[in-house]
C-alpha cells in the first residue's frame, strides 16, 4: 500500500512507549504506529474488539475473552452461520460479543478468511512434518 508522508507531534510519553514496543516486537518506529494506528481505527469501527499479542503476532480478538475473531467465525461457518447454534456453542458470550465479531468479519473478511485458510492448512500430516519431535516413541 502507498504511504503518504504527514507530520505529527505526538507527546513525549507517547513516543517513549511506542519505541518500547517498537523494540520488544523487533519493529522500526513507523511499522508499529501504523499498526497501533490501524488497529484503533478499526476498534473504532467494532466495539467490542480488541488486539492482542499472540504467538503468530497481532490478532483480533473479542473483548473480554481469549477468542480470536478467525476462531470464532470459523465456527460460525461450521455452524451454517446459525446465529441460534453459534449461541449455543458459545453460550457464555453475550449477544453484543457475538455481535461484534461478526461485525468485525463484515468489515474486515480478508484478514479473518486469510487466518481461517492458513489454520485449514494443518492436517496431522503436516505437523508431523514440521514438528517431528511431537511424535509418541522413537523419531
């Protein structure tokens, strides 16, 4: 995507904190203001989602739960996107919650489809492959 060069004045904690982040994920200052920007933008537009850390980077997930929004719309098409079974299967999550997930997946299908093919990759084959060592007995 092009960039576009703009002049900002941000506060000298603010810039404090973001190359402390910028130097824990290994990033250059601008990548990671770009995300933590991106990332507002689209909490902003979804209510009730938030971005963390995981171990693959960045993700998506809905407030107040470990669940990644790919995870959870994978479910919601295994379910033949039944609003009514994907209650069920996820009872413990309010409707808003449920709500701002599949908000989330309409807004931002790409990344959600993306993360939900790369997980659609793994078979037992595969790790096997990658991962030999989690194989029971001798290598």
């Amino acid at each position: 995507m092009p960039t576009v060069q703009k002049s900002l004045r941000l506060s000298e904690t603010l810039v404090r904190e973001i190359d402390e982040i910028a130097r824990s994920v290994k990033k250059d200052f601008t990548a990671v203001t770009n995300e933590l920007l991106e990332e507002a933008i689209r909490a902003h537009h979804c209510p009730g989602i938030v971005f963390s850390e995981g171990v693959s980077g960045r993700r998506s997930r809905i407030a107040g739960t470990g669940i990644e929004v790919w995870e959870f719309i994978s479910a919601y098409k295994g379910v033949g996107e039944s609003l009514k079974r994907l209650q069920q299967t996820y009872h413990w999550l309010t409707e808003q919650q449920i709500r701002a997930a599949i908000g989330y997946y309409a807004l931002y299908p790409e990344e959600i489809d993306s993360l939900i093919a790369q997980n659609e990759k793994w078979t037992p084959e595969t790790i096997k492959k990658k991962y030999p060592f989690l194989r029971a007995g001798k290598p």
